[in-house]
C-alpha cells in the first residue's frame, strides 16, 4: 500500500534535500562548500548579474557565509569542480565526471549533425586545426582563434573555431580551465580533469543505476520522470524501465499537491521515511533565490509542492511579461511567498528595489516586511553595495 506523505511533509522533505533547512550562517568551508554542491548534485551557470551570477545567488541562498574564492579556487586550482551540462550549463564534481563520459557518447554524432546541417561541409578540418593548436600551445579562449573577417553574432553565427571549441566541450574532449570576465579558457580535458576522475570507466547499465539512483536520493520522492529530468543524462524510458526493474528496492508514495488535488504516485527508497532522518524545520527567515534555484527548477514540481508558478520572463517580449525581464522568488520558511524585481546598481552602491509581488493569502505584514528587508540588506552586502532603494510604488 502507498504511504500517503502530506504536502508540509513533501516539501520538508524536499527543502532537506536541498540544503534549504540548515542555518544559512553556519560557518561554510571550502571542503563544506564542495559537500554542498555534491548533495545538490550541481549549480547552475548563467551569464545575467542583474543581481550576482546565478551559481553564486544559488549558493549564497543557503549559506551566507559563503565565498567566491573558494569555488574559483574547487573550479580552478584543486579541479574537484567541473563544468558542463546537465539541463543547462552547470558546475558539477569532478567524480562524476566518468559517468559524464556516457553523456559526451551520447553527444557527439548527434552534435555533429547538427553543426554539418548549419554550417555545411568543411568544417572538419577547422576542428582538427583548433583542436591540434590547444594540444600542442594550451588552453585558449575563443578569441584567441576568431578570424578576422568574421562577423560576430548569435550562436548561428560562430566562427569555425567558436563552433569546435564548444562541440569539444560538449563532447568531453576539452573541458573549462577557467573564465576570464565570464568568458570560457578552454584546455584538454585530460589536462584539466585530474586523472583519478577519469577512472573506473563505467558500464552503461552502472551509468544508468547511478543517475537514477543519485537522481532520486536527492529529490527524495520522485515519479519517473522527475528521476529523468534531474540529471538530464537518462532518457525517460531509460528511468522508467530502471524503477520497474528495482521496485524491490523502492516503496510506492502518494505525494499531496499543495493545491489540495489528487495526490501523485511516486516512488522512494525503501524503509521510507524513517530512512530520511530527522527533519528540521526550515528557517523562518526571508530568502531570496536565483531564477536558477535547482529548489524550482522542475517548473511543473514546484508548482505542485508549492502551488507556486514561476517562469522566467528573459526571454518573453516586455509587453507580454507578466512581472519582470529576471525577478527573484521568495521563500519563507517552507513556503514561497512572492517574488521580487531588482537590480544592484554599482555605479549608485544600491539595491535598486523596483516591485514586490506577494502570493494570494500572504498579509505584507510588518514582521514579514522587516524580514524581508533584512534580507535585502544581506543581499545587498553579497552584491557589493551599501544601500537599498526602494521604488515609488514597489509594493502596489
């Protein structure tokens, strides 16, 4: 018989598994802070600093004394990080980088393809040349390699060189050594990943059994596809035919919506939940989190777990956002209670506060506006600047 888990417990549950229930200023170490990209299982990169970059937003949301120098250092130095992809561009530990291996397979003759059919023939020879010149000169950026009468442009529009470099990255032949102003120093892999990462290699069943194992380790709770969609490196069908194939391993739970609707079946291990521990009660404080938060970004999850619908409007024209161009959710305790438009202003040293939306049913009472605001000063202090403004209106 399915255990019935009720929506609080769900989300608790879930809040664990992300790091999103520990005291946000316990004092983190760097071997902490590797400790904690490993149990999210990576952090998501990503260009936009309206505030600060989305890996560090991520990681600063669950622990505010975390510092920048210490994952440059895991990226750059020890090499216990690496980047790549899961469902996006992200930054993962170095020991999964031999069950990556099966990702970069899967990869290649499908990217190959693709940049054929966009660039037509001749492009092979362009990536031998680049590849040649980073084994036999080091690592490169891609405009150490632009010809010169290219035309620069969206991805479409990548010089030959650009187009090898990252079909190398994708399909693990060459791997980020480091950034320069947010742009990729490209090396060998074998020069970048150290080798006692490289090695055992990993059957295709055991790649399979470890994405969905860790997958579901930590989410908690999962259906199958949620298993798939975690890493991104397993095929749903892949996923499913793995839970049917370890249901003795697995217990069947009816996860509660926070809407009230029917609940969902969904697997976890056995000997559910006493095999979870001790839950803590999240933190009653106000945080703010990345677009990117790994809390939301199974869209579809978090809507169920949190009744809360959230999607970024980057890429959405501005007359049809329904809120703003990137605008950060708030989490209060284990509810999201609203999101939030702002930006640092580093030429004025501000937090340029622009609109407060708070979810139906939750008061802007004092006491939540005072916590709000503190947190907008720990944010603030995060981004580099000394003060909040605060918009006419920000609150309407």
């Amino acid at each position: 018989m399915a255990i019935l888990i009720p929506n609080d417990q769900a989300r608790k549950i879930f809040l664990e598994r992300q790091r999103l229930s520990e005291p946000p200023g316990r004092a983190l170490t760097k071997a902490g802070l590797l400790q904690l990209i490993d149990d999210l299982g990576f952090v998501q990169v990503d260009s936009i600093a309206t505030v600060e970059r989305a890996h560090h937003m991520i990681l600063f949301s669950r622990n505010q004394t975390y510092r920048r120098d210490h994952l440059k250092a895991l990226l750059e130095k020890d090499r216990e990080l690496f980047e790549h992809w899961t469902h996006d561009a992200s930054i993962i530990p170095s020991r999964m980088f031999r069950y990556w291996k099966h990702r970069f397979r899967r990869r290649e003759p499908v990217l190959a393809e693709r940049w054929r059919k966009w660039h037509g023939e001749g492009f092979d020879s362009a990536f031998e040349d680049t590849f040649r010149h980073i084994a036999e000169n080091g690592a490169i950026m891609s405009r150490d390699m632009k010809v010169e009468d290219h035309k620069s442009g969206g991805w479409w529009n990548w010089h030959p060189n650009k187009t090898a470099l990252e079909y190398y990255w994708h399909t693990g032949k060459l791997a980020i050594a480091g950034r320069v102003n947010f742009q990729k120093v490209y090396d060998l892999a074998e020069r970048v990943i150290p080798p006692h990462h490289h090695e055992p290699e990993v059957s295709h069943e055991e790649f399979i059994d470890w994405a969905c194992r860790t997958a579901l380790q930590k989410l908690g709770f999962a259906t199958s596809g949620e298993i798939a969609a975690f890493w991104d490196i397993v095929t749903p069908q892949e996923a499913k035919e793995w839970v049917t194939d370890h249901r003795d391993e697995l217990t069947e739970v009816l996860v509660e919506p926070a809407d009230g609707s029917k609940p969902r079946l969904s697997f976890a291990f056995a000997g559910f939940p006493e095999n979870l521990g001790d839950l803590p009660e999240p933190p009653a404080r106000v945080r703010v989190l990345s677009p990117f938060d790994p809390l939301l970004r199974n869209r579809d999850r978090a809507e169920r777990l949190f009744n809360f619908f959230y999607r970024i409007e980057v890429f959405v024209p501005e007359p049809k956002r329904q809120y703003g161009y990137y605008v950060f959710p708030l989490l209060e305790g284990g509810r999201m209670i609203g999101r939030i438009d702002m930006k640092a202003d580093r030429k004025s040293d501000v937090l340029d506060v622009k609109r407060l939306w708070l979810e139906k049913g939750v008061r802007p009472s004092a006491g939540r506006l005072e916590k709000l605001e503190a947190e907008l000063l720990r944010v603030a202090r995060f981004a580099g600047v000394e003060k909040i403004t605060y918009q006419p209106g920000w609150r309407d």
